[in-house]
C-alpha cells in the first residue's frame, strides 16, 4: 500500500504522521487498499479549523471521506468512521 500524506497550512510531527500511517494500515487490514491519499488542513478563519480528508483507491469502487472537527485527531477520527 502507498500513503500519500499532505498537509495543508498545518506542519508535518513525525507523531501525527504515524499515527495517520497506522490509522490507515489498520483499515487495510480489513479492505484492500492500494494506494491512500490523505489531505490534513488548517483553515484558521473557519469553524471548525481542521479539515480531513481521505481518498482509498480499492479493487472496485473507491471510498471517499471528508470532515471536519477542532482538533486534527478527531476531524481524522471522524473521516475514518465514513
């Protein structure tokens, strides 16, 4: 499986990376993925700031998620449980 991982107005920790690294081989345990395309932004001037969202690339139809929450960890906790 590829990861592509991009942040967007929002600095890239070695922590966080890894915890979206085994959030998403964790779901690739259950599903085949082939590739996952992960955007996390920053908007300062929205409510609420944080913006996630995740592209599976799957044998079949590819699943889409996106949401948004205060803190970067539960907007991607939230994209994750679509």
């Amino acid at each position: 499986m590829r990861i592509n991982l991009q942040h967007r107005n929002l600095r890239s920790r070695d922590g966080l990376d890894r915890w979206v690294e085994e959030q998403i081989l964790a779901l690739g345990e259950a599903r085949q993925i082939d590739e996952a395309n992960v955007r996390l932004e920053c908007r300062p001037e929205s409510s609420p700031p944080f913006a996630v969202h995740i592209h599976l690339l799957t044998p079949g139809p590819d699943l889409f998620a996106e949401s948004r929450d205060h803190t970067i960890r539960a907007a991607f906790a939230k994209a994750l449980t679509q």
